[in-house]
C-alpha cells in the first residue's frame, strides 16, 4: 500500500494486464509512467477473465498472479492486487476502477496504465464516462508508432513513447512452445517459474 507523504494526494498507477507471462515491456512501461507522472506506487492488477481473450485458452489466474509477484517483488513503489482474480466473471476496466478507488481512497489519484492501441477502444468501453471520472489514462507506445490522438477527452489522456521493446506475451509463449529461449525478455525468475511449472509448452 502507498506510504502516506503527508502532503497533497496520493499517485497511484494501475496496469492492468493479462501477464500471460509479464515480461520487461509491461516493467519498463511502468517504471516510465511512474517516473513521468511522480507515481507513488503502481499496482499490478492481473486479469481475471479477459473479455477480450474469450477465445485463447489463458493460464491459471494463480499461476499469472504468482509470475506478477516475482517480477515486481524487488521494486518498492510496485505492488499487485487480486481484484480482478477474487471477482467472478469476465473482467471489466470500470470495475477494476471502482474496486482500487474504493480500496485506496476516493483521494488517490489513478492513473489507468495501457497499450496505445488498447486506449483507442476506450470508447468502446462499457460506461465510458465514468472510466474518465475515476482516472487518468495514459497510453503507451513505442518508438517509431506514430502518437495519434484517438479524439479522446480534453486532458483526461495522455500518450508516452516507452524505450523500444517489442516484447509481447504472445511472442514469449510461442518462443517456449517452440523451444527458443525467453531469457532477457522476462526476468530471469519468470523464466524459472514458467520451466518449474512447464507453463506454455503446447502450442496456443
Ligand atoms: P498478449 O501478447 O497476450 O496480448 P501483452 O504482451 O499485450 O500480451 P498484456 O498482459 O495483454 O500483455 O498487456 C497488459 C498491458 O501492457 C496492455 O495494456 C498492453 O498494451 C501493455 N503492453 C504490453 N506489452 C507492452 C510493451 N512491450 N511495452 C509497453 N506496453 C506494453
Ligand atoms: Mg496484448
């Protein structure tokens, strides 16, 4: 949880993500918002039942949550939360929202942490407006893509290039199902747990 500073509110980031496995992208990401936006902490929140994955076959929601420990265990500003795990049904953004504001305090400012391309179904997204009320939306995009403002409200959006890493969970899975290694991509005790585990050996 946020150390109290005593003055003015707290600044949380929220990343939401599948981590099927997490990997050095979804890190540096967070470690640059943090930086740019002065965060306090941000708190890793792992997706139950991902809509938007309905069809691919997602690994054990402990097994994603243990892997989420390990990466983020040696950073103090970085936390994860099971909001998303303990919730039945497919998970929904607005309420991961409400579940952290309700944890940390309707003071704590949120800031929502994801992909650019994610941030421009927004507002695609169930109850829209309320998403904006509760956080800041930040969108991260990578060197070369083109920042393009999806037409998004005025000052409730902001867009980062995070340093190139072109890493995805997709492309880690199919290296193990192939054999090919995924050293460097993850950290090296996402590396173990998946092998101890035998996570991702059959193609998806
Ligand atoms: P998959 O390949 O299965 O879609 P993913 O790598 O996109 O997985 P998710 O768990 O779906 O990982 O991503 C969580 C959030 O992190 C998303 O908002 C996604 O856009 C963002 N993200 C993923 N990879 C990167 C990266 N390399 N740099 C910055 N942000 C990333
Ligand atoms: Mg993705």
């Amino acid at each position: 949880m946020l150390a109290p500073d005593g003055e003015g509110s707290r600044r949380l980031g929220v990343m939401g993500g599948t981590f099927d496995p997490i990997h050095h992208g979804h890190l540096v990401a967070a470690s640059e918002v943090a930086h740019h936006f002065k965060l306090d902490e941000v708190v890793f929140v792992p997706t139950g039942r991902p809509w938007q994955k309905a069809r691919r076959k997602v690994s054990a929601a402990e097994d994603r949550y243990l892997m989420t420990v390990i990466a983020t265990a040696s950073n103090p500003r970085f936390s994860v939360s099971r909001v998303d795990l303990d919730r039945p049904g497919p998970t929904y953004t607005i309420d991961t929202l409400r579940d952290i504001r309700r944890i940390y305090g309707p003071e704590t400012e949120i800031y929502f942490i994801t992909g650019a391309d994610a941030l421009a179904q927004i507002l695609s997204w169930r109850n829209a407006d309320e998403l904006f009320d509760i956080a800041h939306f930040v969108g991260c995009t990578r060197p070369g893509h083109k920042l393009r403002d999806p037409g998004l409200p005025e000052g409730k959006v902001s867009l980062i290039e995070i340093p190139a890493l072109a890493i995805s969970s997709s492309e880690c899975r199919q290296r193990v199902a192939a054999g090919e290694p995924i050293w460097y991509l993850v950290p090296d005790g996402i590396v173990q747990y998946i092998n101890k585990r035998g996570l991702y050996r059959e193609p998806s």
